[in-house]
C-alpha cells in the first residue's frame, strides 16, 4: 500500500479519510467509481479493529477472480473459541468441494505476533486472491492475499503456514527546486548564524529526538507496519514533520530537528537540520534502513541531548530567556533502560534537570511508551516528573502497540510545537523594548545649572579585565580622596543603545560639610531602554568586553602599522600614522535610597568633535575633509587608517571577527593626532559581543561597502571583491 505525501501545497493530508476494515470490505465490494477516489486520507482511528488500509486496493486494483469457488474453508485451531458446550465449532463457507486447513503452533504464535485474527483469515480465504508461492523442499505453496494481509499455506492449501500483514509503504516527497532552495538557505543559517535567525524570528523552535534502536524495536507487533522501529520513523515523518509542514505552508521557516538513535551508544542520526520536506524523505529512508540492535542505554543518549541543546544554547549566551526559541525533548522507547549500573538513574535524572533549569518553560520533555500494556516504563515517567519539578513542560503518553495512538501523540506534539511557534513569533513581534522617558540637555556645559543626583552610599569603583578570574576587579577612585559621585539627572547624549550623562567624583568639602566636585569630567552610560534595567550587570558585562576587546586590536593594529616599511614618513617628512586607541571604562557601584545595589558604566569625557566613522550596518563616513599624510605608500587620509583598522581585524581573525561602529574624536592637540574612540560595536560568528553584535549580518554589510584604500595595500591585506585596489 502507498501513501505520497503529494499535493505539498494544499491541505489536507494525503491520507485524508479513514477506511473499511477488512470485514466491512467483504461486505460492500467497491465499485469502479470508487476505486477511482481511493486517495482519500487515512489516519489511525482508535475504532478500527485490526488492519488500517491506506488505499483499499492495495495497490493492485480490486478485482476478486479468484475467490477459491472450488473449495471449503474450514479452519480449525486449538485456542478457537468455544461455543457454550465446550465444542470449537467450525466456521465453513459453503462452496463445492470441502478441504479442512489446519492451524499448525507456527501458525497460531505468527498471527499473536502479528495481532491477526482466524477472522482476518478467513476473509482473506473467502474474498482474497489466490497465486502461487514459493518452492520450499520442492513443494509448491500458495498465496492469499486480501488488503495487507497476506496467508500462506501448503501445495494441498489445508495446511496454514504463516502469515502476515503488508507495511504501510509511505512515498517520498516530490522534491522541487524551490525546496531545494529553501532547503540550503536554511541549512546556511543553522550552520553559519542561527542568532540572526532568532533575530529575525525564522527559527523559534529545535526538537531533539531520542528513538529507542535497542533490539526488542525489532519486534512486528504494531498493525501497519514492518517492526517498532518502522512504526516510530513512520509516524515521525508523518505526523510530526509532514503535519508541521502543511500547518506552516509556503511560509519560510527554519526549525530545527535533532535525532538521536539509542542503543548501546547514542549515536547522531540527523543534527540541526531545518524541518523541511528533505528531512521527511531522509527520515522515510531511515525507517527502511534503520537495524534495531543490542540494549537501549538511556545516559548516553540523553547526555548527548544535552550536549546538543547545551551548545545550539552557546550561540544565544548574549540573550535573554524570552528572546531564544523553544526547544522540544522527545524521548520514545519501549521499555525500561538496560543500562542499570549503580549511579545511571542519577545521571539521567540530573541531564534532564540541568536543561530544564536552564530552560525553564521554553523546554518540553515528552516521554513515549511504545509496547504492550505492562511494559515498563517507570523511567520515562520519573525523568518527565523530575523536568516539571524543575520548571520545565512534560508529559508523557504510552501508546502501546496502536499505530493510532503513535499518530496521535506525534500529531499532538505537532500541533503543540505549531502553536509555540505561533506564540514566539507573535510574542517578538510585540515585544518592542520601551525608552525611557528623559529630557535632552544640548551641550556638556553649565555644570552649576544641570539638577543632579548625588550619591555616596558604599560607594566602589569596578574595571573588567577578561583576562583575570573574576573579571571584574575593585579599583580604586580616580582621585585617592573621592567618596562618592554625582551624576546629571539628564543626559546630554543619545546613542542608538545608550544614553550619556555628566558625570564626575566627588569629595568632602575641606571647610564646611558637603560634597564638591574633584578631578576631570567624566561621562555615565546607561541603557536607553527600561526592559534592560533588569539585566545591568550583563548590559555593563557585554560593554566593557566589546571596548577592552577593541582596545586590545587597536595596540595589536598601531605595532602592525608601525612595523609596516610603506606606513613609514615619505622623504623630508615628520607626519607619524595616527594610533587607534579605545577608552578605558569602569563600572562604579552603589546603594541607592532603598537600599538597592546599582551601577553606571563610566569612562572620560571626549574633548573635540565627535564623529561616528561608521556602523555595523555597513555605514561608513564619506567626503569627511580629514587631514592627510604623505608616506611611502602615498598620500592618505587619516580616516583611512579607521577603515584599514577593521579590514586588518577581519582578515587577522581569519574571517571570523570585526570591529566596526567605530566613534569618536580625532584628537590634534599632542604632538601625533591619535584617534580616541568609545563604543565600538565588534561582529563575530559567535555573537559573544552583546546586543550590536550582529554576526555574520554585520560581517556581510562592512564587506559590502569597503573600499581598499592604500593603507590596505601596505598591509598586504587582500582586497575584497568590490574593493577599489581588487585589481592590484
């Protein structure tokens, strides 16, 4: 029988309403017309009996020309039922001539295997077809067939020999170009830059998998199909992927799916592939080529899950919990683990309990029994118990050997991760962050007129350094006698981040009480949004990360500038190439009047003016009249060496890094201009750069609007493709 999941652009299913048991079929033969419409859809329904047909014809079309009219189907077993006398009546077909087909103990454990009923069999008898079958030690034996059942007896048709029951046979998906289109785009996003997914509100959801391949899958107890194993693949691709697919339709999303086979190892069947039609052929392979073997060991599988989870997690470690996707646990098994060993329990429980921790509610366990009733599946329970203990969703749901109840619990988690998708991608879009309310001061002047806010309540002063553990260390105050400090209640500057306040120390006043002011100006910095007040501690974390990280390649850029013979003064001249350098920023914490421990990102006040060179969206400063130099290479501009600055990083992080949104003042006074800057934004593939660093989005938009000037040349930095030096 055949099942093609054709027609991916129309709902419904190609399996789409349910059909006779074998009983009903004799009793209402098909008519012409009716076979013509035998691609309705069939889905497991909790009432039929025995046998669940896709197409009624089973692929070979409805004609009954051998209906056995010569014979007499008598078939007599040893656990027939009795009737009230105690006798085991005979169930006969009045035809011309009586045989008698005897059970044999084969026989009878074949049909209880395969949960086929002496009913089913002399359906087959009476409406099926009969061809001949195989020699075996030089006896001709026959074949009946009637909808997937098929019986075999011996040359004389008296004896029964086996029987069984034909597997559902799913047909592929059509593949079209399109898909395949979409296929590797998404396949790209996974590999390359899954946060500018979650960013852009494609991917909301990853499923993990664990489907038990011990060797007791390989039982054929489940109607439909060829063994457990084929009956957990079958129903995933069809109830959980294809019914996904067709809910979502031609819309463009880039889920992920994770499938790990449990064995006696857990081993990767499919890792973070989009959900899509490529992945429902690939998991319809599998259900042909999968080998259930050995013991179903849950640590190592479930360990694995976590592995998995744990590092899709790595690639949103700048997010907050609300801004990532959903992430589904599925465990399937059939039974209760092999691995036994002292300590194993304990270990499943704890992988399970860390992700849920971790997740909370944006993680769902399910766990799934598949097997006879009284099987065992006291740890699947325990380990869906112990994540909703610890904040996460579960649920779990034994299916026992019903094709209905495997179809229905798929398609309930289909429908489930269907909705949760629907929910994040609505919940992002309305998630807009709110500014806070402020008044703008046009200038950083007339300190004695702007209303400030004093604070001097253990007070301290913190500086980052990546480089120590912790890195956060206590420093002391920029001026040795500063208590406190006082900061303008209004800032004077906006960036698209953050806002920019006065700021500056304060110290006891030598006559009379109160404070006055000590040292230079400095220059507060707090978020522009009130959402990010409830993560500060991480808003100064990824801020002061970006800058030392920046500040770190810039010294690394000027001895790379200064080694470079071309960046060398041209003849009977003095001009020097500018240093790059970044700011310093500290953190200075305090009590405020509730007793509540806050912080300010501070760092000192730019004198000059202040200038944004360019963006991380692929923004860069033209025409700006900056100063030129005369070096070996030639004339240059001083802006130049801002640009070549962020190529010599991407190209010094093999492609992997770059430092752009670059802002500040050109600093003449000294005798060498220098370039003081603040703020940088710094793009990586692995997003560790807070909120401004976009990835791969950011890495793309520079490369995109570059030009080579001859700084880049005389760093025998290779051109990018629409560099203005690409041909040299």
């Amino acid at each position: 029988m055949a099942i093609s999941p054709s027609a991916h652009q129309k709902r419904p299913l190609p399996f789409e309403s349910s059909l006779p048991s074998l009983g009903e079929e004799a009793a209402s033969r098909p008519t012409k017309s009716a076979k013509l419409q035998a691609t309705k859809k069939v889905s497991f329904k909790h009432g039929e009996p025995k046998v669940h047909l896709f197409d009624p014809d089973n692929g070979h079309g409805i004609s009954y020309p051998s209906r056995i009219e010569d014979t007499v189907i008598v078939i007599d077993d040893d656990d027939d039922e009795s009737d009230s006398d105690g006798n085991h009546p005979q169930h006969q077909v009045p035809l011309t001539e009586e045989l008698t087909v005897l059970s044999t103990v084969h026989g009878r454990q074949r049909r209880e295997l395969r949960d086929i009923t002496k009913h089913d069999l002399r359906t087959v008898m009476k409406y099926g077809t009969k061809s001949k079958g195989n020699f075996v030690n030089g006896d001709q034996r026959w074949k009946f067939e009637f909808g997937n059942t098929v019986y075999i007896t011996d040359n004389t048709c008296k004896k029964e020999i086996t029987c069984y029951k034909k597997a559902i046979d799913i047909q592929p998906a059509q593949i079209t170009e399109q898909m395949w289109s979409n296929h590797h785009k998404a396949v790209r996003i996974l590999k390359n830059d899954p946060q500018l997914v979650s960013a852009l509100c494609l991917c909301t959801t990853h499923s993990v998998i664990i489907i038990d391949q011990s060797g007791s899958m390989n039982k054929c107890d489940v109607n439909g199909f060829r063994s457990r194993s084929d009956a957990a693949f079958g129903t995933l691709a069809l109830d959980y992927i294809a019914e996904q697919l067709y809910q979502q339709g031609d819309e463009f999303f880039v889920d992920a799916v994770t499938i790990i086979e449990m064995n006696c190892t857990g081993s990767l069947f499919v890792h973070k592939e989009p959900m899509d039609w490529i992945l429902f052929n690939k998991v319809l392979h599998r259900q042909r080529t999968a080998k259930p073997r050995s013991h179903g060991n849950y640590v190592n599988s479930i360990e694995y899950a976590e592995n998995v989870i744990n590092d899709d997690l790595k690639c949103f470690s700048n997010f907050d919990l609300d801004d990532i996707g959903a992430y589904m646990l599925v465990l399937l098994s059939d039974g209760s683990p092999s691995d036994q060993k002292p300590g194993d329990q304990m270990r499943r429980r704890d992988a399970v309990c860390r992700l849920s921790q971790r997740l909370k509610s944006k993680l769902t366990v399910y766990g799934m029994g598949i097997g006879a009733m009284g099987s065992d599946f006291e740890q699947l329970k325990y380990l869906v118990d112990a994540a909703t203990e610890h904040g996460a969703e579960g649920q779990f749901n034994h299916a026992g050997l019903s094709p209905a109840e495997l179809s229905t619990t798929f398609h309930t988690m289909a429908t489930s991760m269907t909705t949760t998708r629907t929910e994040l991608l609505s919940n992002k879009t309305k998630r807009t962050k709110t500014e806070k309310r402020y008044t703008m001061r046009k200038s950083y002047n007339d300190v004695d007129l702007v209303p400030l806010r004093r604070e001097t309540k253990n007070v301290s002063r913190w500086r980052y350094d990546n480089r120590t553990q912790p890195p956060w260390k206590k420093v002391e105050f920029l001026n040795s006698d500063a208590r406190g400090f006082e900061v303008a209640q209004d800032p004077f500057g906006k960036g698209a981040e953050r806002l920019a306040y006065m700021f500056y120390e304060i110290k006891k006043k030598q006559i009379g009480s109160g404070y006055e002011k000590v040292g230079k100006s400095l220059v507060a910095k707090n978020s522009i949004y009130n959402e990010d007040e409830r993560s500060k501690e991480k808003f100064h974390t990824d801020f002061c990360r970006s800058q030392q990280k920046a500040w770190e390649l810039a010294l690394q850029f000027n001895r790379a500038v200064a080694k470079a013979p071309l960046l060398k003064p041209a003849k009977d001249e003095v001009s020097l190439p500018p240093p790059i350098e970044f700011l310093q920023c500290n953190v200075y914490d305090y009590e405020d009047h509730w007793g509540a421990k806050c912080g300010l990102l501070v760092e000192k006040f730019l004198h000059g003016r202040f200038t944004k060179f360019s963006s991380n969206n692929g923004y860069v400063l033209k025409d700006d009249g900056s100063a030129t130099i005369v070096l070996e290479v030639g004339e240059v501009k001083l802006t130049d060496f801002l640009q070549a600055f962020s190529h010599w990083v991407y190209v010094s992080s093999s492609n992997k890094m770059l430092v752009c949104d670059l802002q500040g003042i050109l600093d003449s006074e000294g005798i060498r201009p220098t370039f003081r800057l603040t703020d940088p934004a710094i793009c990586s593939k692995e997003r560790r750069y807070g909120k401004t660093d976009i990835g791969l989005q950011g890495i793309r938009n520079w490369c995109r609007t570059h030009r080579c000037s001859p700084i880049c040349r005389a760093l025998s930095l290779p051109p990018m493709g629409n560099c203005k030096e690409a041909k040299h």
